[in-house]
C-alpha cells in the first residue's frame, strides 16, 4: 500500500493515557543504570516543565508484521518515552538497527506507534505533523525541481506567497546563492544536504527532526555542515531531534543525549545532560576534557549494546 | 561523431543505389529472375517510387487529402490514448482495491491481439476516421497504461514522505510527485505510442476506408502497382520519422531535469 494512504490510521491505534504515564515511570527507572545519568533528569521530564515539552513520545511500541507471513512479528521499539523541550538539542545514538529512524517516523507522524501516545506541544499527534521539518537520511529532493524550486516546495504547498523570494534567501543562507537553477543531479552531495537543509528550514518548524542527516558527507564537509545548523539553531532556538550513530557528532552538538538499546524493541537505557560551553565548534569541543569525560561515559553504557546488536547481526 | 548526418544520408543513398542497380531492367546480367522485368515487378523501381512521391506531392498533389485523414487519426489516437492511459494508470495505481480488482482484465485485454479488433470496430464505429482512431486508441492505450503505472510504483518513498512532511496535500502529491515521476516512463514510452497510433490509423484504413494512405496502398496493391505501394511506405516512414522527433523535442524540452549521461563538456 502506497504511504500517502497510511496516516489516517494514528488515530485509531492511539492508546489510554494511562498506560502512557506507567511506561513514563518504567523509562526513567531503566535509566537509572547508568553511571553518569543526568542528575536533573526530572526537568527535562515533561511533567515538571510548565509549558508542554515540543515533542513528547510516551511508551510508543512499534511492531512490523511480515507481509508474506503475518505470524511473523517484529519489534522495532518498545515502551519508548523521550521528551525534547522547546528549544532544545536532543540526540538519539544507538548501535545500527536499533529502530532510531523508526522513532523518528513516529514523531513525524509518518509511521503510527502500534501503541503509545505522541504529543506536540501538548497536543495529540493525528497524522503528519504539521510543527515539524524533517532531514532525511538518504536524498529527499524532487529530481524534477531545480534547488529553488525544491527549496520553495513547502511554501508552495502551504499556500504562502513570496515563495522563490524566501526560498532565494535561504539558499542564500546556507551558501547556494548562485546555485538556485541548477537541478539535484548537478550538485554534489554536501550541496544538496544543504538545499534539504534550507527546504526544510524555510517554513521556520517548531521542531526539526533529523535522521543522520550528514552521514553520507565527507568529514569536512560534514562538520562545516554541523557548524552550520548548530549556528542556526542558536538563533532560531528550535527543538531539535537527531538521529545518528556517531557518538561525536551527537555529544558536540546537543544539549542531551540519550541511549538506546540494541533491537529489536530497543527503548531508552541511558540519558546524559551534555553541559559544554555553547557556543561550539564541532571541531574544537572534541578536544576538550569534558568532551573526553563525556564521550568515555556514554560509551561505557553504550558498548554493550554496539556489541550485542553486531552480534546479532553475524548471528542473522 | 563530426560527420554523422553525412554517413547517415550515405548510408541511405547506398540503400537506394543497390535497389536500383539490381532493379533496373536490362542493367545488370539476370542472375536470380529468368526475365529481367521480374526484379523490378518484385521490388519496385526507385526512380519510379520517387516519380511517384513527386507527383503526389507536386505535379497531381493529390496525396495531401489521404495524408491529412491519416495523421488526424494517428493524433487523434495518440492524444486519446495516452490520455486515457495517464488516466487509467494514476487510478489503478494510486487506488490499491481498484488495481488488484482490474489487474487480470488488463493483463487479459493487453494479450490480446487487438488488430483483430478492427473489423468490429468498423461495424461499431464505420468506416470513418472513428474506427481507425480507436483501433489506435486499444494499441496505444496499454503502452502508456503499463508505463505510468510502473512510474507510480516506482516513486522514492523518500522523497514521497519529504513532500508530505512540506505539506502537500492528497491532489500536490499527484501533482508534483505522481505525475512528474510518471512522465519519465511515458515519455520513454511516447516513441513507441506514437508508432503504433501511426500503425492503428494505417491498419485501419488497410482493412477498409475510402481515404488515407492505407486506402492508397491497398489500392495499388489490388493493380500490382508495386511501385506506388512502395511509394507509400516510404511517406508513412518518412512521417512516422517527423511524429517521432516531434515527441523527442518535447521530451528533451520537459525532461531537463534528468540526468544526461555523460554530461561533462569536451574542451
């Protein structure tokens, strides 16, 4: 079935509130494990913030039936319970195949949680969400649409005016001024990222969601590109969730990290509060000691869990 | 290639001084017919054919009525078909119940050998321009059917799920995403419709019409006028030639954003 007819079905498998708020409870207290937990956990929780945290995913389960044999089940992830405040960094890192794309999915309201609750701002998520701008992992652009016309898509969509006027500001922005008639194929990869980038930022998302948005660039490119949305991000103050396997890149760029376990139904295992100096250089952060300490820290909670999910992976 | 059009125009020349010389009565020693007339009754002869061509096209001008009646059924099929074709695919492809439930009618209709067909369409329709433009329609339809809907199939659920999480809607989606995608498959696919809307019209003026080019060929073919038989052949080509490059500068002028291969300039 084609995914442009699958999102009306978020509102049918949406679950009790009850059973949101004990699976809450149940994350927090796997978190516990680890050694350097952030200690003020409780305010990120979104109990205790008073407005309502921007994005707020409370025991979300995701589970895929095989298509040819329904019997067969997969648990992608299980009792999941991840807030990201407004205005906030949050990175998600897991070994590869832990379902963190899965999770983003169901924040953007593309996938619908097999069961679970997804709120924005407070309010119950039926159907794409409206307040958030998503990177994609691999090339998203309309090959049929010059990097303008990609960039001023959203607008169009939207029913906005001044829309190539926008869209040339950002291109501008993010570097590609000069670029706006030329079409996906004719850029390099680090260019078009940057035109996904702009075509995401345009229509100014309360939320920005990012799925290892870099990890098809070179290591240059790659950091200028994080220097670049960090710059960004500190003026416009969006709530941000990231995606990436690379402990890095999510420990330079974020406020929190959180863990996840290796799959299937991988959930939350570990939440480190990231309290480095802003602003950053994803370069420079990494040399400093605290960046060291940190990096040590999580990885001790996150090894394991590299290692069981490549094992199973060989085992498969 | 510097010179291409030049081999090209040679190469055809060739074609043409060959049939001549081993056409050409009392030229060459007989080595195949036992009378040296039999090669030219067989073949035809070029000087006559393009006698022929000269004077439908200049000295009678007498070719231009079956040549309009021609190419207004071979774009009156073309345009139908491919319409309904765009149409049909979209559809089936878009609404999964409607395709699973229609899939072995199409698959049954496409097996079909549809020139049969043109003798009932003649009863349905006459012997008018309406039957030829639907056996058109039945050949031309099914190509761009089955291009448009593998072309929906086929589209990125990447950059599907992009252009919804910009917000497009149901009809935006079909708009920017369904149907650019499709074009590249039917355009690939327009040369051969256009091809086979050229045969449709043709086939059916063959089988029974007062006027076309068809109605030319079947005439002559009924006095052994190979001559003019061959005549003919050569202006449907020719035209089929002109349809095919027409639908190639559409393609190039639309389908700019595709990736050319090769793309980088020789300096």
């Amino acid at each position: 079935m084609n995914a442009a007819f699958g999102a009306s079905n978020a509102r049918r498998r949406r679950q009790t509130r009850g059973d949101a708020e004990v699976a809450r409870v149940d994350a927090r207290l796997n978190s516990k494990g680890s050694s350097l937990l952030a200690d003020d956990l409780t305010a990120f929780s979104p109990d205790a913030l008073p407005s309502p945290p921007a994005l707020s995913l409370a025991g979300v389960t995701c589970t895929f039936a095989d298509k040819a044999d329904p019997s067969r089940r997969y648990t992608a992830v299980r009792d999941v319970t991840l807030a990201v405040g407004a205005g906030e960094f949050v990175s998600v890192v897991g070994p590869t195949g832990c379902g963190k794309s899965t999770l983003l999915n169901v924040a953007a309201g593309l996938l619908a949680p097999s069961s679970g609750t997804v709120e924005v701002f407070g309010t119950p998520l039926a159907g794409i969400n409206r307040r958030a701008g998503y990177m994609f992992q691999t090339d998203s652009l309309m090959p049929w649409r010059t990097a303008l016309q990609n960039v001023a898509a959203g607008l169009e969509f939207r029913g906005s005016d001044r829309c190539e006027e926008q869209a040339q500001e950002w291109l501008k922005r993010v570097g590609l001024g000069a670029f706006g008639d030329r079409y996906p194929h004719q850029l390099s990869g680090g260019m078009r990222k940057r035109v996904g980038l702009a075509q995401t930022l345009v229509l100014d998302p309360d939320i920005i969601l990012m799925d290892e948005p870099f990890s098809a660039l070179d290591v240059q490119t790659r950091q200028l590109m994080e220097n670049e949305v960090l710059a960004i991000w500190a003026e416009k103050k969006k709530a941000v969730l990231f995606i990436t396997h690379d402990l890095d890149e999510a420990i330079a760029m974020s406020d929190r990290v959180v863990c996840l376990s290796a799959g299937p139904a991988s959930h939350p295992i570990g939440e480190f509060a990231i309290d480095l100096a802003r602003p950053r250089d994803v370069a420079e952060v990494r040399a400093t000691p605290r960046f060291v300490e940190l990096h040590q820290a999580i990885w001790s909670v996150l090894r394991e869990e590299v290692l069981a999910g490549y094992r199973q992976q060989l085992a498969a | 290639m510097k010179y291409l059009r030049l081999w090209q125009a040679g190469l055809l020349v060739a074609v043409f001084v060959v049939w001549h010389l081993l056409t050409t009565p009392g030229l060459l020693p007989n080595f195949m017919f036992e009378n040296d007339r039999q090669a030219a009754f067989f073949f035809g002869e070029p000087v006559r054919i393009f006698g022929r061509i000269w004077a439908w096209f200049v000295v009678n001008a007498d070719i231009y009525q079956h040549l309009w009646v021609t190419l207004v059924e071979t774009a009156l099929a073309f345009a139908i078909g491919t319409v309904l074709g765009l149409g049909f695919g979209l559809w089936l492809a878009l609404s999964p119940m409607a395709g699973a439930i229609a899939d072995p009618y199409i698959k049954a209709l496409n097996s079909m050998p549809r020139v049969i067909l043109a003798p009932i369409f003649a009863v349905w329709f006459g012997l008018g321009i309406a039957s030829k433009v639907a056996l058109g329609v039945t050949l031309v339809f099914f190509i761009v059917f089955f291009n448009v809907y593998q072309g929906v199939k086929e589209v990125s659920p990447v950059v599907l799920a992009n252009a919804r999480m910009l917000g497009a809607s149901q009809r935006q989606l079909l708009r920017h995403v369904y149907l650019p995608s499709a074009t590249s498959w039917v355009f690939s696919s327009l040369h051969t419709s256009v091809g086979l809307a050229f045969v449709g019209a043709v086939v059916g003026e063959y089988l029974g019409s007062s006027r076309g080019v068809g109605y030319l060929i079947l005439q002559a073919e009924g006095a052994f006028d190979i001559n003019t038989v061959m005549a003919g052949i050569l202006v449907l080509t020719a035209f089929a030639l002109l349809l095919d490059a027409g639908v190639g500068r559409i393609e190039r002028r639309l389908m700019r954003w595709q990736p050319a291969a090769g793309e980088t300039e020789k300096l």
